[in-house]
C-alpha cells in the first residue's frame, strides 16, 4: 500500500508539472513489484478521474469531439480486437515491450520534434494511429505512442492539445478498463484499490501544478524523460 501511494503520488506530481505521464510512470513503476495486468487494473479510476478533470478544463470539447471522432473510434478497435497478444499475468514478454515503449517515448520527448501536419491525410490517419494506439494499449497498458506525437502534429493550439491529450487518454482509459473486464479468465481490477491510488495522485496534482510555477518546466521535462528511458530499459532487459 505504502508503495502505491508513493508511486501515484510521484506520478501526479509528474501529471500536474506537464500534463501528462500518470500512467507512464504509474505502470512503469508498479511492474517492478506486480504483474503488469494487476498494474493496468489499478490505473483505471485514477487516469480515468484524472483524464476527465484534463478534458473538460477547455472550451473546445465539441470540436475535438468533432475533428478526432475517428481516432477515438480507432482506440476502441484497436484496444478491443488488438491483434496482439492481451495484458496478461501469461504473456512473458509483456514486461519488455513495456520497457521498449517506455525507452522510445522517452527518446521522443527528448528530441521533442514535431511530426509533420497530416494535412488531407488526417481523415483516414488518424483511425490509423487511433487503432495503432489502441494495439499498444491492450498490449501494454500505455497509450502514449503514437498517440502524443500525432496529436501536436495536428498543430493545435496549447490549451486545445491539453484537451484532445485528456480526451485521447480518457478513451484509452475506458477501453482499457472494458479489454480487462471482458476476459472472464482475469479478475484484476481492484477498483477498491483504484479508488485509494486517486487520492495521492490528486494531491500529486495539487502539488505539481504549484511546481510548475516554481521550477523550470523544461529542466523537469529532460529529467523526466531520461528516467524513462532509464527504466525502460531496465525492464527491457530484465
């Protein structure tokens, strides 16, 4: 218990400083010490209440609705009929694709390079990298990549990427949730257990949104995504 709490509150903190990363770190961290399907179970309510919190912070929630419905659609397909194999306790190399996901998605936000904008392409990409997301997700229980990177591709402005990064999470949050229920061989979401993580995370929020005041955003990012790498790799290669 102590170890959960611990884990999201550093997770909310990282959340509050630069809007995302709850589930990267949190995932990353607690499959150190369970199995990573127990890990993605205990994510659900706190990135779900989180995700949501994020979502309707800004005025643009039709409009990204509107613009991103077929990304959506493609995290639940991709989420729900993955052709990968699912989260779980069996799947031996769960743990190192988390790792090799969690290494890109910090090289990536250290290079921090902006895809080109889809352009005319957006209509049928983004069911694309929706469905690409989602594969990842029920694999891994991350739902970063590509996910992230496409969305600033999209050349949105500041609060509108905040809003479409929480709607994109929030869906992913939702699939994920219903891909762990539907295997009636698995019993790991603790929602129990779920609901008591949400309380250091928020509080990690509280906290990193007054950090983010205090410290230089672009120095806790670097410090951020170099331990990610770090403990992609680490789990990688275990």
């Amino acid at each position: 218990m102590i170890t959960i709490i611990l884990i999201f509150l550093l997770a909310g903190v990282v959340k509050g400083v630069i809007g995302l990363g709850l589930p990267t770190i949190s995932m990353g961290l607690l499959t150190i010490v369970m199995a990573p399907v127990s890990a993605a179970g205990l994510l659900i309510i706190p990135s779900l209440v989180t995700n949501i919190w994020q979502l309707l912070i800004g005025p643009a929630f039709f409009n990204l609705i509107k613009r991103l419905w077929g990304f959506i659609v493609g995290i639940f397909l991709g989420t729900l009929l993955s052709v990968l194999p699912g989260l779980t306790s069996t799947s031996s190399w769960t743990e190192t694709a988390l790792g090799i996901i969690l290494a890109l998605y910090g090289l990536w936000g250290l290079v921090a390079k902006k895809l080109p904008s889809p352009g005319n392409s957006e209509k049928w990409l983004s069911p694309v990298v929706g469905y690409i997301t989602g594969t990842i997700t029920a694999a891994t229980g991350v739902f970063v990549i590509p996910a992230v990177p496409y969305l600033q591709s999209l050349q949105l402005n500041k609060n509108d990427l905040v809003q479409a990064l929480g709607l994109a999470f929030t869906a992913s949050t939702i699939a994920l949730s219903i891909h762990l229920s539907w295997d009636s061989k698995l019993n790991h979401v603790d929602y129990y257990l779920s609901a008591i993580a949400l309380i250091p995370a928020l509080i990690g929020m509280y906290a990193g949104q007054y950090l983010r005041n205090v410290i230089s955003e672009r120095v806790f990012r670097r410090c951020f995504f170099t331990g990610l790498i770090a403990l992609g790799v680490y789990m990688a290669m275990k």
